[in-house]
C-alpha cells in the first residue's frame, strides 16, 4: 500500500467538468467515507463540478450501472467506489477480479476514464484506514485520478480531434 496520495491536478479556473460515482451499498459506513472524500476533493478541485451519486447493493452491481453511464455519455470520468473485506472464502476474492476486469473493459470499450476505487481489504482496519482517516483516503485519491485522467484524455482529443 503506498502511504502517499498523488498530488492535486491544475486547472483553469473557470473549467466545468461532470463526473458519475456508482458506489456500492455494502460496508456502507467505508464506502460512505470513500464517497464523502471523494465529493470533498472534487469540490475543491473543480469548484463548478456536477457530481451525480449512483447507488447499488454491492460490488459485484457497480459494473452494469457503470456501463450504462458510459454508454449515455456525459460524465468527464466515471468513479466506482466499494469496499470487500475478505473472509473465510474465496468469494471476495472472485469479486474483486471480477469488478476489476469489467471495469478495464469499460473503460476501453466506451472510452471514458474510470477510476477503480473498489477496494479488497483484509479486514475493517485496512478498510478504515483506506476510508475514514484522512491521510490515505482513497476517496482522494480516486477524486485526484479522476481529475487528472479527465483533463489528459482532453488533451489528446483536442490535439487529435477525429476525422
């Protein structure tokens, strides 16, 4: 786990940008820091942000509803915010890879900038650190990437508009 958040992205002052979050209802008191971080951050990045909040029951639901924003369009970035702590079987694990395939493939498929915060934990104090404690949250994190992977694939199509 790295103990650093990456640094705040720049930009102008007047930039509007839109983001989607599809956050899982499971672990509701982490995922709730994870979701409650990342508006904070977006807020004091983008101060004219829209931030739409997109609720399912679990990990495993983020991925259909994900897809279906970036099938209508829209958002800047797409962020998916849950939180698996592992037990005594192999499902959370299952979960986990799978989540985290569909989501690459998302990403891809529609070209729209998703950021994969939905983390596997070992057990509720990895789960706490990474969502109610300020220093490592990556609800700041997943806000920051967002931000960032937004602003470059702006670069690129505005630098390589299509035919």
């Amino acid at each position: 786990m790295s103990n650093m958040l990456p640094s705040r992205p720049r930009l102008p002052q007047f930039q509007r940008m839109s983001f989607g979050i599809v956050a899982s209802q499971y672990n509701p008191e982490y995922v709730k820091g994870l979701v409650d971080a990342t508006r904070a951050e977006l807020s004091v990045l983008v101060p004219n942000v829209s931030v739409t909040l997109f609720e399912v029951p679990g990990a495993f639901e983020i991925p259909v509803i994900l897809q279906e924003l970036a099938h209508r369009g829209g958002f800047d970035a797409i962020i998916a915010l849950g939180v698996i702590i592992q037990g005594e079987t192999a499902h959370a694990e299952l979960i986990g890879n799978s989540v985290t395939q569909a989501l690459q493939d998302i990403a891809l498929r529609f070209r729209t900038p998703v950021v994969h915060e939905v983390l596997l934990v070992k057990d509720e104090e990895q789960a706490r650190a990474r969502t109610l404690c300020a220093e490592l949250n990556r609800g700041t994190e997943a806000a920051r990437a967002a931000v960032r992977i937004a602003q470059v694939l702006g670069e690129v199509k505005q630098r390589y508009p299509e035919a």
